[in-house]
C-alpha cells in the first residue's frame, strides 16, 4: 500500500530535521511552520475495492498526534458521501519536535542561540548554516566563543596556541576544532587581524597572527670542503626554515630526494647538497632566496604523484630539473616495477614535454596500469653513472 501512514508523516518531519531547517529556524533562518505534508491516499477505484482499509486508514491518521487532518467530502456513486483525510498539516514547531521527539535536543540549540546572539551575534548565520554541527558542538560552544573573544581581544598576537591563557583551554583543544574557529573567526575578526592569503587548517596559525611550530629542513653537504662544522665530513643537519634561509651554503647544486637512505647515501659531488624532501610542502624551503641562484635537481618517485611534487615544486623553482625520473631509468628496472595506490589524474602544466609524455603514459595506463618505480628501488651504480654524465654535461655550475 502506498497511501500516507503515521509513520511516513514522522519520516518526512525527519527530513527537515536531519536537513537543520527546523533548528536553522530558532537561529533566524527561514521559518518552516505551519507546513503541509505530502499525503499520498486511496483513488477513487481503491474506495470501491478497498473500502475496509481504506476505513482502517482513516483511522490510523486520525488516531495520531501532533499533526492536522484536514478533511473533504467525497461523493461516490456507490459508497455515497464520505469523508477523507484531503491535508495534513504540521502547524507549530512545538509539534514538529513532540512528534519526532526532538524536543530536547531543540532546547539545547535553543540555548546555544541564545548565548550566541548575547555574546557574538555575529555569528548567529553560522548556526543557520550549520545547525546539527552546533548542537553536537552544543557543550563545547561557551568554549569556543571564549577563545573567539580571546583572539579579538589579542589580534595577531605572535605567541604559540599553547599560551593562550584560558582556563580549560589547551592546545590540543583548539587544534581539534582548528574547522569550526576559522569560520567563527572569520565572522568576528576585522579583516586586518585576517592573513587573507593564508588558507587551509595547515595554515591556521599564519592566518590568525600565532606562532607556527617551524618547519624543520635537513641536507647534508656532499662537498666535504663545505662541512658547516668542524670534526666529520659528512654532516646530517637539521635547521629550522628561518635559519636555513640565512644559510651561507656555498654551494650552487642542490638535490631534493624524497628517500632516506638515499638522501644518506647520495655520493659526494663539488660544491653540492642533498636535501630532505619535503613531498608536497616547499613552501618554507622557497623561502631560502640563496637555492635560486642553485642548480636544483628533484628525485621522486616514478609514478603520477613523483611528478606531481615536481610540478608544484617548479612553481617556486621554475628552473629545477628532474633526476632519474625518465622513461630510460623507468625501464631499465622493469623488474622493481610496484602499483601506485592511488593515482593523480590532473594536468601537470610545470612539466617538461619528455616529463609530460611519461607523465601521460603513466596516468593513461599505457604502459602499466598504475605503474610504479620507487626511487629506493633504483640501483646504485645507476645512481653514481647518473651523477657522472650529469657532471660531464654540465660541469660545477658556477
């Protein structure tokens, strides 16, 4: 039977409820009731053929709560005058919440708004906007709101999230709700507290004036003339990005190699360094305007996502070249050959036009389907032979 029972009318007040229209409602969205249900009924044939259930039917609706039948008078050539549910009617938001037992969870939210339009009424469309996410957040919200306040009485504070000094805030706390405080802050904050460039959760603390835990840099020197400090030749160094930057390097050849053990194993050359990839994050080792004037060469994987890297990393570095990333390379270890989980289908416009057809090969599945050749994977004396006709061609770059 597809006519309307009690429990498709609770099903479609449901809806509304699992869409937030009727919390939107109590933070000033659009008001839903009184609403008018869809009612789905006998025809005219079923009254003839079914007039038992259809009595039975009648009765289930006009036995329930909560909601309005509306009825009309029908008139059979049979049967005679008789009366049907024509409308149903859900007329206050009272009732909605009764009939789907929502009731609590409405006074919950109610609460929310309340202290919202006390204290940030500016905020009040995000509730309207996402409703369910602020009453899942409904404990926490006094909370959030107090570090809202915190950061507009502090704007652009340059301390660390750890200082904020809140009682029961902490930084776990806020990194866990980094989402829902860049939307509230963005509806509270003037926009020159705002680094509009700054995007992302990665980037919350640039865009609200905290400190940032510096991005760590590693390299070593391949030159054993160039050791930055004395005792052994061969120095495994950490800086923080800032301090790389200031680097006076001496170098001018510069490998970015996504791999450990090749990074530790990588041969010494003149005047070089190898660096600690950094996948797809360069931004903070662009900051380090000395690499510039560097040859830089980028060793990743063979796959659609070492190309990827490469290509994003040629928007800081338009002039770095790609190392050991050709179909020559690819081939020759046929029999280290992997799968590439997860495939990158987008153009790749910083690409090379050899890079580009190897490129396309790969994510076309012309080769292999989701060929993979990990750079670790490589042997050695391909490595050293690689090194050697780099140094042939191009020389010590000056």
């Amino acid at each position: 039977m597809t006519w309307t029972t009690p429990a498709d009318l609770r099903a479609q007040v449901q809806k509304l409820w699992d869409k937030g229209l009727i919390l939107a409602s109590l933070a000033g969205g659009e008001t839903v009731f009184p609403r008018r249900l869809t009612l789905k009924g006998p025809s005219s044939s079923e009254l003839t053929d079914r007039f038992d259930q259809v009595r039975s039917w009648i009765a289930d609706l006009r036995r329930g709560s909560h909601y309005r039948v509306v009825m009309r008078e029908v008139r059979h050539r049979v049967l005679g005058a008789n009366q049907i549910p024509d409308e149903i009617w859900v007329d206050t938001l009272d009732d909605a919440l009764a009939l789907i037992g929502k009731r609590r969870d409405a006074e919950r939210f109610a609460h929310v708004a309340a202290t919202t339009r006390n204290r940030r009424p500016a905020v009040l469309p995000w509730l309207a906007r996402h409703p369910l996410k602020a009453l899942e957040l409904a404990d926490r919200w006094p909370m959030l709101l107090d570090i809202v306040d915190w950061i507009e009485a502090h704007p652009r504070p340059s301390v660390y999230l750890r200082q904020i000094d809140i009682p029961g805030v902490h930084t776990k706390f806020i990194e866990a709700h980094r989402a829902v405080l860049s939307e509230l802050l963005d509806l509270s904050l003037s926009p020159e507290a705002i680094d509009a460039d700054a995007v992302g959760l990665g980037q919350f603390c640039r865009r609200y004036g905290f400190r940032d835990k510096p991005t760590r840099i590693r390299f070593r020197s391949l030159d054993p003339e160039l050791a930055l400090l004395p005792g052994t030749s061969d120095q495994d160094i950490t800086l923080d990005h800032a301090t790389f930057a200031l680097l006076d390097a001496k170098v001018n050849r510069v490998f970015i190699t996504e791999n450990e053990i090749n990074f530790l194993a990588f041969p010494n050359l003149p005047r070089s360094m190898v660096v600690f990839g950094a996948g797809y994050g360069f931004d903070r080792l662009a900051q380090a305007a000395w690499l510039h004037r560097c040859a830089i060469h980028y060793w990743g994987d063979i796959d659609t996502h070492g190309f990827a890297i490469l290509d994003q990393l040629r928007t800081y570095f338009p002039h770095t070249e790609s190392f050991l990333m050709d179909r020559e390379t690819l081939m020759a270890h046929s029999s280290q050959w992997l799968t590439e989980p997860r495939p990158v289908r987008r153009d790749l416009p910083q690409l090379t036009r050899e890079e580009q057809v190897l490129y396309d090969d790969l994510r076309h599945n012309r080769i292999r389907p989701a060929l993979r050749l990990e750079q670790e994977r490589i042997g050695f004396g391909w490595i050293e032979m690689a090194l050697d006709r780099l140094q042939t061609e191009h020389g010590t770059v000056d």
